[in-house]
C-alpha cells in the first residue's frame, strides 16, 4: 500500500494492545496476523488496504523503536 500515515500507525497499535497477541508470536502464526490484518483493514477502511507482510513489517519496525505499546498477558 504505500506510506503509513500517523493515524494508521496510530490504529495499528490500538488494535495491538486489543489484540493482546505478543508480535513474535503475531508474525510467526499466518492465520493469527491474516486476521489482525483484515481487522486493521476493516477499521481504516482502506479500498486496498495493507498486507500480512506490511503489518508485519511496521510491527517490527514499532517494536524495535520502543514505540510498540507492551501487552498484558
């Protein structure tokens, strides 16, 4: 899809904490992150919308900044 805006950084993380999936265990399970992904998808209405490997990827990206919010297990 392209570039991220802040918002969609924003909703991406959101949902992450909802979640409450770990991101190692998110990207390693296909059928986990193609649901997070059509979840992300629905909520920013995107016509196209990001792939399991785009989220995968800005998840990373999150994580590895210290910018990706911890979850509660």
């Amino acid at each position: 899809m392209g570039k991220w805006s802040n918002n969609e950084i924003e909703e991406l993380k959101r949902l992450y904490q909802e979640k409450n999936v770990p991101s190692d265990q998110l990207v390693k399970n296909k059928d986990i992150l193609d649901s997070f992904t059509d979840s992300f998808n629905s909520r920013i209405g995107a016509e196209v919308g990001f792939n399991s490997e785009e989220i995968a990827d800005r998840l990373f990206k999150l994580r590895k900044s210290g910018k990706l919010p911890r979850i509660r297990r």
